[in-house]
C-alpha cells in the first residue's frame, strides 16, 4: 500500500508499546516516512507520535 505525508489512517491491530497501547481503530495522520527500523511516524488525535509498519494501518477512504 502506498501512502504520502498529510495521509489520514485507521489502526488495524492494536500495537503494545513502552509508552502506552494504540488501539485498532485509532485515526491518525501520516508524519513521516521510511525509518531504518519502522516504516511510518503517525500522530494520533491526542497528537502523540508512534512508529508503525505499512502493515499496521490502512488509509481512511474519502478523508482528505
């Protein structure tokens, strides 16, 4: 899949991390790109950072 920065995505598994759980199902926006160990930087709508792979997100259809 394919994603650009300013993109808007859904979580499709809840992901554990040392500070804190983001749940399946959060919205969030796209950051940044290709990281040596992590593909994405979303921020979520509370505004706190998370890495994730492609794998763990998918683009909200018809949000701009």
């Amino acid at each position: 899949m394919t994603f650009k920065i300013g993109d808007k995505v859904r979580v499709v598994k809840d992901i554990p991390s040392v500070d804190g759980m983001l749940y399946k199902g959060t919205k969030a926006k796209v950051d940044e790109m290709k990281f040596p160990d992590k593909d994405l930087r979303i921020i979520d709508e509370v505004g706190k950072i998370w890495y994730v792979n492609f794998n763990d997100v998918k683009t909200i259809k018809g949000v701009k």
